[in-house]
C-alpha cells in the first residue's frame, strides 16, 4: 500500500509538479494529512486529494485539507460533504456542530491566481450595466467583483436557481469561506473585504471603487444601475449568514501553509448570539489574518 507521502508525490506530479515523496518540503503537509487520516472520517476528503491531476484542483483539495486539520487538531469535529436537503444532489464541504441549537455550515472557495476570467464569465458581466462597467474600471475594482462573483457563483447558478445552502433558518447557519491569499492582483486586503460585502459607504474614501455590497440593501444615491446588481444578490443577503476571508501566515509556501481569518457577518440576517459563537469557534481554530 502506498504511503501518504508517496500518494501526495504523485498527486503533485500528475498536477505538474516535480517532486518525490523524499522531498523534505513535503514532511508538514505530510504530518497534517496523517492527522487527518488518524483522526475522523476524512477518507474521502483524503482520496479527493490524491486523486488531483491539476493544479487548480490541487490547490483547491490542500485548501480543503488544511481547512479541516485547522478544526480537527482543535478537538472541533467536522463532517465532510453534507447534503442540506434529503436526496439532495449539491453538498456544503463541511458541518460543524458546536451546540445542538448550531450547525455551521461551511463552504470554501480558493480564489486563485492562475484563475481567469472566461470569456462566457467576461458576457455574463457584461450582462448589466453594473457589471459591464466594472469590467472596463480599475484592476482594484475589477479584482472585488470577480470576488464577489465567486462567492455567488457558491450559492446560484447564472439563471438565479440555488445550488446550495437550502436552509437558512436556525440551527442552520451558512458561512463562505474563500482564500484570497492567492488572488490575480496579489492586492486584497481587509478593506476590500468589507467592500464586497457592504459597498463603498462601509469604508474610508480612499478605498472605495464605485462597488455594491454583497450584503448591501439599498442602492447609493438611488443609481438605477445598482437595482439589478441588488436583486442578483438577493438570494445570497437571505441565505449566507457571514463571509470567512482567509489568508495565510507569512511563513506558508505553495506546499505547506497555515491559515488566518477575518469574518465579515451578514447584519441582516445573523443575531449577536449566533454570531458570538461562529466568531469563538474561528478564533480558536485560525490566527486572526495580519495584513
């Protein structure tokens, strides 16, 4: 039977990478993964790994990966793969549970660097007026609406139809987690995380790039162009109870990383107490993200 090692080494190559499973730069990915694999039921998550042969999945399965160690080395369990819905054909990556009046659902998204904008995605954009200037506006504008258009893409497909998180009533509580260490630009930064989620109002002049809010409910200065954009995030304000923007200790590599977090929490839908809870729980599985 193959080892983690050699599993991951070949999980690396088929991506594209050269490594071998000696390779010293793999011993802490290695010792997360072992965790994992000695503690829970991480089979699949394991074998969804193993089996990448690119580098967007790669990336994208490690997120998952260490997302997971991060809870589990806590003592705070995590299932993997949960339908909302009986016979539902969609899943939320993970379910954690700290009460019995709580189930945290959390789904994740690595927004990536080689990640382009398609040409499908770039006439989608171009769709509406909001969107269609954005696409002609400043790389820093640009940069937080393919953010936010990522993070939508995670609770409706492009007809407005949901594809996840079909409950959004207590205990249930859905929560976006999206790495943005690893953007295009290399340039978001907590303000534009606030930005995403209220709109240009939420933060100082400087920052602001003629943005509407994910969590935003009313247009600025009544600009009709802003009207379609609010109803396209409609779904999202009603169902997505806060956003985890995640980065990364300075002294992460590509191979080997550890996670930090800023949550920012949808007002319009989540309470103090709920929100006490979501915001201990990721204190005490992430360091807070340092700019």
């Amino acid at each position: 039977m193959s080892t983690l090692a050699e599993r991951l080494a070949s999980a690396m190559k088929a991506s594209g990478y050269e490594v071998e499973a000696s390779d010293a730069r793999l011993v802490p990915m290695i010792s997360k993964l072992e965790f994992l694999a000695n503690n829970g039921d991480f089979g699949r998550l394991l074998s969804d790994l193993f089996a990448c042969n690119d580098k967007s999945n790669l990336h994208a399965s490690l997120f998952e990966a260490v997302f997971c160690w991060h809870f589990e080395r806590q003592q705070r369990h995590l299932l993997y793969e949960v339908a909302q819905q009986r016979a539902g054909r969609t899943t939320v990556d993970f379910l954690y549970t700290p009460t019995q009046e709580m189930h945290i659902y959390y789904e994740l998204r690595l927004l990536q660097q080689q990640e382009a904008i398609t040409q499908l995605f770039s006439e989608q954009l171009r769709t509406s007026d909001y969107f269609g200037t954005i696409l002609d506006g400043s790389d820093e504008q640009h940069e937080v609406v393919r953010l936010q258009q990522v993070l939508l893409a995670k609770v409706q497909d492009r007809r407005g139809e949901p594809v996840k998180f079909f409950r959004a009533e207590p205990p249930n509580y859905n929560v976006l987690v999206v790495d943005v260490s690893q953007s295009i630009l290399g340039m978001i930064d907590k303000y534009d995380c606030i930005l995403a989620c209220y709109g240009d109002e939420s933060v100082p002049p400087h920052c602001r790039r003629d943005v509407f809010g994910l969590f935003q409910i009313s247009a600025p200065d009544g600009r009709p162009r802003f009207q379609d954009v609010m109803n396209r995030f409609e779904r999202l304000r009603k169902t997505i109870h806060g956003i985890m923007f995640m980065g990364r200790s300075p002294e992460s590599n590509g191979i080997d990383f550890e996670l930090q977090c800023y949550f920012v929490p949808n007002r319009l839908i989540l309470s103090e107490k709920p929100h006490e809870v979501i915001l201990a729980v990721a204190a005490d599985v992430f360091s807070p993200w340092d700019e």
